[in-house]
C-alpha cells in the first residue's frame, strides 16, 4: 500500500519577499533592428523582461501598477540571479529598479 502523499508530486515556486519581483530577461539580441548578424561573442544587452512573479507586499502597494506577466524595463545591477530548474535568465529585482512598464494604447 503507498501512501497518496508519495504520488503527488509538489511543484516548487519561486516567491519574491519584501520589495521585490521576479523577473524573467529577454533574451539578448544577435541581431540589429536594421538586420546586422553580430557574432556569436556579441550582443546587443538588454534590459527588458517579463514579470513572473510579485511578491505580496509589492501586490497590495499601489505605488507600483504592475502585474504578473508584465513587459518592463528594469536596472539589473541590483539584481540577483536564479537558477531555477536550468532557467539562466530568472532575477530577483528590487521593484524601485523595475523603471517602466510597456503598455498598449488602446
């Protein structure tokens, strides 16, 4: 006889504390808005991403209008990188550093 707990597989997450969100990075250009193939040892940086996670105290402060899933620009100098689950391009940002949320006009 097994236990249900056994067959049940639990799904770890990664939960932002305090100030802060978790974004993921956009991935990083080899090529040029105008088309130019850069080589493999350059690219273009970026600083773009999408929010995956916020934590609460971020959630309930209307201060900061931004949601799970958002497109937003931050400073990563203050970030810090998680590797979760073979995921290279995961950060905890402190959500000042998030400096601008992309939005479609209607």
């Amino acid at each position: 006889m097994t236990s249900s707990r056994s067959s049940v597989k639990s799904i770890e997450v990664v939960e932002p504390l305090g100030n802060r969100v978790l974004i993921r990075k956009d991935e990083a250009r080899k090529v040029t808005k105008v088309g130019i193939h850069l080589p493999d040892k350059m690219e273009i940086p970026t600083i773009t991403g999408r929010i995956v996670a916020i934590s609460a105290q971020v959630a309930h402060d209307d201060d900061y209008p931004i949601e799970q899933y958002d497109k937003v620009l931050f400073n990563p100098t203050r970030g810090v990188p998680v590797d979760f689950e073979g995921d290279n391009r995961l950060f905890v940002i402190p959500v000042e550093d998030v400096v601008a949320v992309f939005r479609k006009e209607d």
